[in-house]
C-alpha cells in the first residue's frame, strides 16, 4: 500500500471517529443538523493537494434559523446557575482531551500546521476549559459606598445574548474556543462562523460538544455554526441581534466588521493583523534566543498572527546574528507536517504562496538584500515554500505590510530608544520581544516608553501564549483581548445597583426636592 493511499485511509478513520460521516451537511443549530441548500465549498489540504470532503453553506434562511434557535436557547441558558455551566464546560474540556489525538491530527491536515502545533492548538482548548471552570465562581462584581445614608451601591455582571464568532484558517479550533468557552461560563449563546478553507475542524468541534450538550439537557441552540463564505461574516457583523462579534483575521476584515458592528452600536472583539518583532541586545545570550527567533518566523509557516516578521538586532552583533540565522535555517526541514521530524509545513494554499512570492519581488526592489533565498518547493500540493531572511530597513514599504508566510526581515539598531522607535514604527500592535540579560534595558522595554503592543516579552519569542493572559494588540491589531485575565467581562453587561433600606429617599449631590 502506498504512503498517499495509507494517509487517505487515516484522513478518513480521523473523520469518521470525530462524526464527520458523508450525509454530514455543513451547518449545524444546537445538537441536531439540518440539510443545508447554499453553495459547496471544498475542503483541500495542503499537505498534499487532496480533497478532503465537500461541505454544503448554509443560506441566508438557515441562518436566521440559527438565529432564532440561539435566542430562544439563551432564555434558558441565561438562568442556569454560573457554577452549573462551569460544569458543563469541565465536561467539555474531558471530550477535547478525549478527541485530542484526532482532532489535532485533522487540525494538522485540513489547516497545515505541524502535527505537535494541532495537538498544542487542541490543548489549548483543554486549558480554556479548566480556566472557565474556575471563572464559573468568580465573575465578581464590586461593592462601593453611598454618600446616601442607608443605601447601598454595588454592580453585577449579566450575560449579554448572542455572541458571534468569525475565526480565522491559521487557528482553526483554538480561537473559537477563548470565546465560547467564556461566553457559554458567562451565560451567552454562540453562533460560529468558520473560515471556510478549515470547515471540518468546525464540524469536528460542534460534534464534539453535542455529545457533552446533549447528557446535560443544555438548550438547543446555545450552540450554532454555521459554515460560509464572508456573506455569513456580513450578516453577523449587520445583525441587531447580536450584541457582540468576535472577530479574527486580517486588519482589512476587521475593518469591515469594525464597522458594520459600530454602525449598529454593537461590540466588536477583534484580533487582526501583527508585524511582531524582537529587538536582540548585545546583552542577549544569543544560544538562547535563536532558536525561538527561528520558531517565531518559520512556525506554523510563518502563518501565525504572532510570528516574528522583525528581528531589530544591535550593530555590534548583527554579522554574528546573521551568520547564525543563515546557519539555522539551512537546517530546517520542510515537507509533510504530520511527519514529527519536520520543522516547517506548507502555506494554507496557492494564493498564500502568489503572496509570499510577491512580498519577496516587492521587497527586493525596494532595496532588500536577500540573506537566505526563498521559492517554491516541488511539492504535490504547490503549497510549499522556502523560509526566507531579507535584509532591509523598517521603512520599506513591504515591511510594513504583514506577510502571513515565512519571511523574516532583520535589521540593525544604534541604542535600545532608536530599536524601540522601530519596533513601535508599524501600524501594528499585537506582539513584541527582547532579548537581554540587562535588567534596565527589559524594564525600559516593559514600561510605557517602550513597546506598544498588546504582548511584550522579555528573553522569548514573540509566537505562541498561555490562557492564563489576556491575548490581544493595539493600533490595527484592533484592541481585542481573548481568553485569561478579565477578558470574561467583553461577553457581559455591566450593572450598577443602588438599594435604599432606609424610611427616606434622599437624593445625591445633597439635591432638595421638597413638595410640601
């Protein structure tokens, strides 16, 4: 038997134990599917050009169908004690560690990344889980003096309604936990709108949680997905029903969706674009820290929103950093992302790779200095591509763009202020980095004459984060926070309360208001 014959034989027993069967259709409400009459969309692998299945959208019908089984649902689920839904969420998190294997290996192969990234990314779900489980008793409020006698004032937090989720193809099922593993704990109802080059992993997880959604009796329709192109994305962003869109991907569609959700006075959680950096003292141990620079710009094939685009490194040791990298990249292996001995996996498909060809030709004629040459792979897929290291200036305009591909643009700095000055000279804002061993230079870093962004790391990388903090970026990376810390408090409406025990009414600021 082949190797391409033994791999479709795999593909096909990991759909079949995750509920993906051929008379699946491609939306879903809650715990029971429904037959689906909007446009086919093929899934397509990268690893190696093959179809994987062919789903059916939903249409604008069915989606008002979600609609009206999300409100409904949230009615119910609403009032369902908080420590009861962390229960079901605890439940939740024992089905991904359950699904784990598969569904990190269909992550790995629908989206592209290495087999240990999908197994990471379907862990990170697992951990969400545990941290809402644990929010379940903690969504406090706080409680403040009156300057009324026999009153009292404190504020409460109430589940919002309907929270829409527009997830991007490079994070196929992790993004889409953060939001509904903190919605669902904060008493909200979900509509997920899937990138629809990654829609099997959607389906995967929404048989997953009916399995658990159905032994607890949860109301049909906290759940819904429903799979389509951006017309989908359009309707959440326009629709008055839902008060709050989550939306991750380019700066450009979070602009649209920025937008469409302000018009309407609604909330908008967004996660786009980042042009992260590393700035690399003199002070760096550079053993260290090369190989997560390495990581940061060849991870994920540079597809991360968090990969490192920059490395702002000191004259000083820039020849030395250089040859380093040079050295480094020579050793990387690229091919077949589910086989564990490679470093880098393909581009999500052929338009990524026409991207990543264009960004190299641009940058060049802008005057870059090609360090390690990029190109196309001969691979079945045409997926493939070489990580590349330009040299240039921060300037350029092609190095302010964000490139979701493995290039990696080094340039020299003076004095950390001038590194700084660069690393904050992007419209972007979502992470950052040094690397030093001067206690002065990370604080200045950390503090706010240093960097901008929504993450800022001292001694690694600027790829990959724990849920345990709010995840998120500034300037066009769009404000949002995701997952840990108070980022609960997005997917909730605030509420002042004033309770008068008293046999008075009087009335603040002292105001006399006398009928008699």
């Amino acid at each position: 038997m082949s190797t391409a014959t033994t791999q479709e034989n795999t593909v096909k027993e990991i759909l079949q134990t995750l509920g993906i069967k051929p008379e699946n259709k491609g939306a879903a409400a809650g715990k029971h599917w429904f037959a689906t009459r909007g446009e086919k969309i093929e899934s397509f692998s990268p690893v190696d050009g093959k179809q994987i299945a062919s789903v059916t959208s939903a249409t604008e019908m069915e989606y008002e169908a979600c609609i009206k089984k999300a409100e409904e649902a949230f009615i119910q689920w609403r009032t369902v004690p908080a420590p009861k839904r962390g229960e079901v969420i605890r439940q939740m998190g024992e089905a991904f560690r359950k699904y784990k294997e598969p569904l990190g290996k269909l992550v790995s192969y629908e989206m592209g990344k290495s087999l240990q990234e999908g197994l990471g990314e379907v862990q990170e779900m697992i951990d969400i889980c545990d941290f809402a489980v644990g929010l379940s008793r903690q969504l406090y409020g706080l409680t403040m003096h009156s300057e009324r006698p026999k009153h009292r004032m404190y504020e409460q937090w109430h589940p919002l309604g309907i929270v829409g989720i527009i997830s991007a193809f490079n994070f196929p099922v992790a993004v889409w936990s953060w939001n509904t593993a903190l919605a669902w704990v904060c008493g909200d109802v979900c509509i997920w709108k899937p990138s629809e080059k990654t829609p099997l992993c959607a389906i995967a997880c929404q048989h997953i949680i009916n399995e658990v959604f159905e032994k607890n009796n949860v109301p049909d329709g906290v759940s819904c997905l429903v799979i389509g192109n951006y017309k989908m994305g359009e309707l959440l962003s326009k629709d008055e029903r839902v008060p709050l869109v989550s939306a991750t991907g380019s700066t450009r569609m979070g602009k649209k969706v920025g937008a469409a959700v302000g018009e309407r006075l609604g909330r908008s959680l967004l996660e786009l674009g980042g042009n992260n950096a590393i700035i690399v003292s003199q002070h760096a141990d550079l053993n260290m820290c090369i190989p997560a620079m390495v990581f940061g710009a060849v991870g994920t094939a540079g597809q991360r929103c968090t990969s490192t685009r920059r490395l702002i490194i000191h004259e000083s040791i820039f020849e030395d950093v250089k040859q380093r990298l040079i050295k480094a990249y020579s050793q990387l292996k690229i091919g077949n992302p589910l086989d564990s001995s490679n470093h880098v996996g393909p581009l999500i498909d052929t338009n990524a790779v026409e991207l990543y060809l264009n960004a190299l030709e641009n940058v060049k004629k802008e005057g870059g200095k090609i360090l390690v040459e990029g190109g196309i792979l001969d691979f079945e897929s045409k997926c493939y591509v070489k990580p590349a290291i330009v040299e240039v200036e921060n300037h350029y305009h092609t190095v302010q763009e964000e490139t979701f591909a493995p290039i990696l643009y080094v340039m020299k700095y003076q004095n950390l202020e001038e590194a700084i000055a660069i690393q904050n000279g992007v419209k972007q804002g979502l992470s950052s980095a040094i690397m030093t061993l001067n206690m002065r230079e990370a604080e200045k870093f950390l503090s706010c004459e240093g960097s901008d962004c929504g993450i800022a790391n001292v001694n690694i990388g600027t790829s990959g984060a724990e849920i345990g903090g709010a995840f998120g970026g500034e300037k066009e990376t769009g404000g949002g926070r995701e997952s840990g810390s108070d980022a609960w408090k997005i997917y909730m409406r605030r509420q002042t309360n004033t309770l008068n025990y008293g046999n008075d009414l009087p009335l603040a600021q002292g105001i006399k208001f006398d009928l008699a």
